[in-house]
C-alpha cells in the first residue's frame, strides 16, 4: 500500500448518474474515480 499526501493539489469534483452524464465529463477532462451508491465519482485538477 501507498499513501500520498495530496495537499498541494487542489480537485474539482463531478458526480454522473447515466453513461451520457458519465461521458461529458470524461470529455471534458475529468478522471472516473469510482462509485458510490450508484453515483459514478470524478476529478479533474483546477
């Protein structure tokens, strides 16, 4: 296991209930993080 410390980077968070939802934000940049009670969890750097 590795931890890292995230301090210095700041995130921008998106959640996507549909594939479509789940498809701009990947368009748009955004990393799929994971899911959560049927919410898709994403990230991208500001």
């Amino acid at each position: 296991m590795h931890l890292t410390s995230f301090k210095d980077d700041e995130f921008v968070s998106a959640t996507a209930k549909t594939v479509e939802e789940a498809c701009k934000l990947i368009e748009a940049g955004f990393e799929y993080i994971t899911e959560l009670e049927g919410v898709k969890l994403f990230r991208k750097r500001k």
